[in-house]
C-alpha cells in the first residue's frame, strides 16, 4: 500500500501539526506538577512566613534605626520585586530556556537570605530581605508558571491547583519551622537554615521541570503591546488588579483582626495557619471545579464569594469559631488568581502567547502587592506569629 503524501494546504498536514501540539494530558507533565509544587512551596511558601520575622522585629526591636513602615514595604518586595522583573526574566528564558533564569533565581534567594544574617541595619534588610529574596522569587517563579499549561488540556486548572497548593503547604511549615529556629537557635540562622533547606529543593525540581517551547514556540515578548490593545486582555489584567488588592488586604489583615477582637496571639497564630490549611486543600478543589465548569466563570464566581463572604461573614465576625471559619473558607477560594491566571491566559490569548500574557499580568499586580501592605504595618500584633 502506497504512503499517502501531504501536500501544501493539505487538510491532513494541519490536523497532524495540531494533534503534535496539543498537550498530552499527563506522562512527564504529572513531573512538571511535583516540580511546580516545591517551586511554589520553597518560594511563596517560604515568603508567606515573613509574618514571624516581622513579629519578632517588632517585638525585640532588632533594627532601632527601622520603623513599622520600613518592614512592611520589605516585606510588600517579596511580592513586588518578584513581579517586576517579568519581562526580564521572559527574556531571558525566551534565549537561555527555562532552567537558566531559575538557576539565577536560586542562587539570588540564598544570596538574599545569607546576606540578611548578617544584616544590621535596615537598608541592608531592605537589599536582602526585600529585593534580593523578591528577585530571587521572580527568577525562580515566573519561568515555571507556564509550564503545566503546555503538559495540561482538559486537567489544566487541575494541575494548576495541584502546583498552587504548594505555597500552602510550604506557608504552614515554615511558619512554624521559623519560629522554632529563632526561639531555639537565632534570628541569622534562621535565614541560614531556609537557605540551605529551601534553595536544594528549588535546585532539583529545577533539574526536573522541562518546557515544550520546541513544539509551541512562544514568541515570549516581556511587554506585548499588541495585547495590551485587545479588550479581552484588558478586562483579565483589571480582574488580576482588583483580584491581589483584596489578597493582600485580606492575607496580612486576618491576624490583625484576631487580636483586635480580643484574641490572644496563639489564637491569632492558628487563623494564619487554618488560612494555609484552606489554600493548600482549597486550591485543587478549584482546578477539579474549573476544568468540568469553566475556568472563567469558577474564578469569576469565586471572586466575587470571596468579597461577598468578607462584608457576610468577616466584618461582623465577633468569636473565634466565626473567624476560623472563615480563615478556612478562605484560604480555599482566596488565591484563585494564583490558581487560575495561567488557564485563564490559554482561554483569552491561546497557548503560544500564555508567556507574554503572563508576564502582563505579573507587571499589572506590582502595585497592589507594594502598596498594601504598609496601610497594616502599624497594627499587625507584636508576638510571634
């Protein structure tokens, strides 16, 4: 039997270019999950138990020179630092692929936490603790996030979820893992500890993670303006705008409130932790959700619980069980963004451009993630969380 050749035009040569580039739906991809997780986990995980460092400057008064309003916009660069850098690194991976901004990413983390060990004043904590850690997150991060879309079709949110759980897991664990090292070692060998535990998991599942830009080929512009024109992009960039002002008011907010209504520290300590027991159960649960009901509207409808549940159930809140309920409630439906801007990128601009979109979107949440967290500084509770 003669081989039937494609010729130019031929339906055939499209439908098979088109099933080489569908994604595979697990194999390695389920690889690329376990990878994504630790990232998550050994990045924002890490970031999210700057609340025990910031309790214990506060309270043992480490920088004199420092106020209140100094450490609250170190700790706003971890997030910050990490997204202004986006384009760069976009870059970067776009000519070097995407272990090399990574392995960048690791070595400026551990850079960041060894240089704040031996720091003792509080531009030298702003340089390290803020820019270097936030720089270090975004090399680190950033070149991950569009990996499990390219591995992912119909289970796409679901290993989106899966990966965002991590920095829930990781939240509960160094919380509790720095206080214990602070009370029972030092504040430097703290930072010394996280170093070494967190930067060798980041460097395996670097090793591990693995694109498939050889068979998409993203442009991966760090500022494309053409989509920047398109309404539908504008309309997700105001949605991720809107959507990290309340993440942020909410997630540095919740302990605050705890002692405002005269809970101790330890009750306030556990909200934080109920609120990262949420994410990471809460986040998979989202992805399961999205891929059977639509990604769009699951983070559209789940913005909109999330706000209603704070005017509902937040603010009149005046008892310990209402507010671990609704730390639980959510810690599960909080961070949507986190779970969904990846998916929801693929649905507005498609899989090639997920790259240049992402990095979009991480430009248009530097301001919220800066600016938010001062408005708190001076009311967040002086124990140790």
């Amino acid at each position: 039997m003669s081989k039937e050749l494609a010729t130019p035009g031929d339906p055939n040569e499209n439908t098979e270019a088109s099933a080489t580039q569908d994604p595979p739906d697990g194999g390695y991809g389920w690889v690329c999950v376990a990878a994504c997780f630790t990232i998550n986990c050994f990045t924002w995980g890490v970031v999210a138990s700057y609340g025990v460092y910031l309790a214990y400057y506060l309270s043992e008064d480490v920088f004199p020179d420092a106020t209140p309003l100094d450490f609250a916009f170190i700790g706003g660069f971890n997030f910050s630092m990490a997204m202004l850098v986006a384009p760069f690194v976009t870059i970067i991976a776009r000519k070097y692929g995407t272990r090399v901004p990574m392995f960048m990413g690791v070595t400026l983390l551990a850079a960041g936490y060894i240089s704040a060990s031996f720091s003792s004043r509080i531009w030298q904590l702003y340089l390290s603790q803020g820019v270097l850690i936030g720089f270090g997150v975004g090399f680190t991060y950033i070149p991950s996030i569009a990996i499990l879309s390219q591995w992912f079709q119909k289970k796409r949110s679901l290993a989106n979820g899966i990966s965002a759980a991590g920095s829930g897991i990781g939240g509960l664990i160094f919380s509790f893992m720095t206080e214990a090292i602070i009370k029972n070692i030092s504040l430097a060998w703290s930072y010394r500890i996280t170093a070494a535990f967190s930067c060798s998991m980041l460097l395996i599942a670097t090793v591990f993670i693995r694109n498939r830009n050889e068979t998409i080929r993203p442009p991966q512009r760090g500022f494309d303006t053409g989509l920047l024109r398109r309404y539908d992009v504008q309309l997700l960039l105001a949605w991720s705008f809107i959507s990290m002002l309340g993440y942020i008011t909410l997630l540095f907010s919740l302990p605050d409130f705890a002692r405002s209504i005269g809970l101790s520290s330890s009750q306030a300590a556990t909200l934080s932790a109920i609120l990262n027991l949420g994410t990471a159960i809460g986040r998979p649960l989202i992805g399961v959700v999205s891929d059977r009901y639509g990604r769009m509207e699951v983070a559209g409808l789940l913005t909109l619980v999330c706000g209603l549940s704070c005017f509902v159930i937040w603010l009149p809140a005046s008892s310990y069980g209402v507010v671990i309920f609704f730390a639980l409630l959510n810690g599960a439906i909080l961070g949507v963004f986190w779970v969904t801007i990846g998916p929801l990128c693929v649905e507005v601009a498609g899989l090639a451009e997920l790259p240049s979109l992402l990095s979009l979107s991480w430009m248009i949440i530097i301001l919220p993630t800066t600016c938010k967290n001062p408005r708190n500084a001076f009311h967040l509770p002086t124990a140790t969380l």
